[in-house]
C-alpha cells in the first residue's frame, strides 16, 4: 500500500474522530489556544448553523497524537512528522466546509 493511501486511512481513522475545530467569529475573535500546542488554522467556505458566512476555524492537534508517525514497510525506517505542510490534504476531509 503507498504510503499516501495508508496515511489517509490512518488519518480518518486515528486523527479525524478526535479534532474539534473552533470557529472563528466576531462573538470569538480570540479563541483560548493552550501553550506549546500545535495548532492549525483552516479555512472554510459555506453557512453556520445559524446560516452565518463562516471563514476561519483553529484546529488544535490533540496532545494525545503522536507527532511523528512510523510509516509501515520494509528495511529503512520512515516517518511522517505532523506540520502544516503534511496536513494540509488531510483538511479537506476534516469538514463539508474546510478547504
């Protein structure tokens, strides 16, 4: 399986059920984020619940995730290391509205 295909079964599987985005608004500009966390901020497109125009959100990475995931194979050992750059695919499929 290519490494691509098993890190987007283990991101739905491992990753997504434990992400609780925080939309940002006027009633929320400055939302609490702990310190040291890694934090991810996500844009979005389409209505709110109260049929608003949601732009913003902030996703904390929970402290429970490991940072650097072993990939699965043979011989050299290799790791994906979770930053912006290798989360920015994952995001789509976090929400109907993230981009």
């Amino acid at each position: 399986m290519p490494h691509s295909a098993w890190l987007e079964q283990y991101f739905e599987r491992e990753v997504e059920p434990v992400l609780s985005p925080l939309g940002l608004d006027p009633a929320r500009p400055f939302p609490r984020i702990q310190n040291k966390s890694l934090n991810f901020i996500v844009r979005l497109e389409g209505k709110d619940a109260f049929n608003r125009d949601s732009e913003l959100a902030i996703v904390q990475a929970p402290r429970s995730l490991p940072r650097v995931v072993p990939l699965p194979g043979e011989g050299v050992t290799r790791a994906c290391v979770c930053s912006p750059a290798s989360c920015r695919l994952s995001c789509t499929s976090c929400s109907p509205a993230s981009r």
